[in-house]
C-alpha cells in the first residue's frame, strides 16, 4: 500500500509551499485551527467579511466553509467565497457544524450542498447522518451522539448523490469517497473533549486538498495526520488543555516515521 508515502509526500509539499489556507469559520475555533495549520506548515488566514472573500479566496490553495457560529451575513461570505473558489477550482472544504441541531443549520447546511457540492465534506457521526437524512433527524449542539459507525452508510449515500469526498470522524474515522471507503483508527478519545478539533481536521483537510488534487487521498492524509498526531499528543498529556498543546507539537514535529510506523489505516 502506497498511502503512507502519499501522506508523506504531501507534508512536504505542505511544508514547502506553505499553501494559503482562506478560512470562514466560528469564532471558537479561529485561533486553534489557525495555530493547527500553522503546525502543519500552511498559512492560515480568516476573514469573512463579504466585501473581500472573493479577493481572499483568490489567491488561496483551498478554502474551509465552516458554519459552527452561523449568522445571515456570514452566510452571504460563504456562499460568496464558494461561488469563487468553485469559478477558479479550488478545492472547497466543508463542516456542516451542528447541522441537525437546529432547521436554520440544516436549512443552511443542505442548501450550501446542493448550490456548491463542495469537495470534501467533514463532519462528526451525528452531523453527517443529519445531512443525508431526513428533516426530523436531531444533532445534540456540536457534539457527536452517534457512532461513526453508525454514519458510514449516510457518508455512502451523500458522497454517490453528490460526487463528493465525505469524511466522518470518532473512534475510526471513515474517509468515502462513492464506491471507495478508507477506515483510520488512529487518535484518542480524549481529543472528543478538546474543542475544535473536528474544525481542525476539516481545516488540515483544506491543506491537503490544496497540495492534492486527488481528494479523497487528501481527505486520508488529513485524518491520519490528525490521529497520529493526537496519539502522540496523548502519551504526553494529563488531560485536554496539556493535549492541545501536545497535540500542535506534535503536528509540528512529525517525521516520516511517524506516518509509517503510526498510521492504523
Ligand atoms: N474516541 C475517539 N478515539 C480516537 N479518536 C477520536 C475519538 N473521538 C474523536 N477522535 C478524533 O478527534 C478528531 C475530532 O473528531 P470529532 O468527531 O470529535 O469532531 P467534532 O465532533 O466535529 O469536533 P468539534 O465540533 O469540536 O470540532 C478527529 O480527528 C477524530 O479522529
Ligand atoms: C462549541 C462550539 N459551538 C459552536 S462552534 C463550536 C466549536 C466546535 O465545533
Ligand atoms: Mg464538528
């Protein structure tokens, strides 16, 4: 299996391009997504106001849509940014945060994926469950109440029905891509209790799109780097606050090695 060379390769495209990374995301996880890219060796930027998205994502690698603290005019951002990014074709990356939990999210979640078919699609088991399903199907706020497990048929069925890379992400993350499915099983439950670190998995995702063009081998390394990383980070910490600060060093100080010893693929 080639996937661990692939995943390598792309860090080091990362590391020297040094892609920029446009983001339109919450407000909590600016500064931990920012400071995850950075890690990896991309250069994040945030910025949603809509006189300047189509500027921004003009001369970014792939741009990250994500919606965890929704409002009117940041939708207007969103679907400005995506509008340019898909004219230009650049990879788009989308978090549908919380979709399920209340009908402006799902209304707003469902839409975006029926105007833009963004490229990959990340979410948690509950989220993405939301998306492929029906109206009545609830999210707990941003919180995964389901197993990936339990997610990977909803995964299937939006990736066939819209031609994209879904990733659901938990105790095994499952990377879909129509008939093709990859399973990582690496990680730690305790990065479940860190905030924003399903938003960073989707921003690395961006990262990787942005070297990649192959998206659902993008989609992979992002998770496996994720994982691999936040199990390193657990050997160290004590609990999450010591685990997010792990969790950057170790994004920061992957070696090869790392990839082909560590990746449960
Ligand atoms: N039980 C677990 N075991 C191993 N890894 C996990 C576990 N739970 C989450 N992870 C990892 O943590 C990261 C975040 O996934 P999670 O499903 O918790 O995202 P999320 O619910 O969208 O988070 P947030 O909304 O706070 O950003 C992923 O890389 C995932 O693989
Ligand atoms: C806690 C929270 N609320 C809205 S977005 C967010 C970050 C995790 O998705
Ligand atoms: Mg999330």
């Amino acid at each position: 299996m080639k996937t661990y060379a692939n995943i390598w390769q792309d860090i080091v495209r990362i590391r020297e391009k040094k892609p920029l990374i446009h983001n339109i995301t919450n407000m909590v996880v600016m500064n931990a997504t920012a400071n995850a890219l950075l890690a990896l060796g991309a250069s994040p930027v945030m910025a949603h106001a809509p006189e300047e998205v189509e500027d921004m994502t003009g001369i970014a690698g792939a741009l990250v849509i994500n919606m965890g603290t929704l409002d009117a005019r940041w939708v207007t951002s969103m679907k400005k940014a995506a509008l340019h990014a898909k004219k230009l074709g650049k990879p788009v990356v989308f978090d549908p945060v919380g979709v399920g939990a209340t009908a402006y999210r799902t209304q707003v979640a469902k839409a975006f994926l029926e105007e833009f078919a963004p490229d990959i699609v990340r979410g948690n088991a509950s989220e993405i469950m939301a998306l492929a399903g029906a109206n009545g199907l609830t999210t707990k706020g941003v919180d995964s109440s389901h197993t990936a497990e339990a997610a990977h048929e909803a995964a299937k069925e939006l990736s066939e029905g819209h031609g994209i890379v879904v990733v659901v992400s938990g105790s095994t993350d499952y990377i879909v891509y129509k008939e093709k499915i990859a399973q990582i099983r690496n990680g730690m439950p305790m990065m479940a209790q860190v905030t924003g670190m399903g938003c960073t998995a989707t921003a690395l995702c961006a990262a990787f799109a942005a070297v990649n063009p192959d998206y659902f081998e993008a989609a992979v390394g992002a998770m496996g780097v994720m994982g691999i990383s936040g199990e390193n980070a657990g050997k160290l910490a004590s609990g999450p606050g010591s685990l997010y600060v792990h969790f950057l060093d170790s994004l920061y100080q992957l070696e090869e090695k790392d990839i082909l010893k560590g990746l449960k693929i």
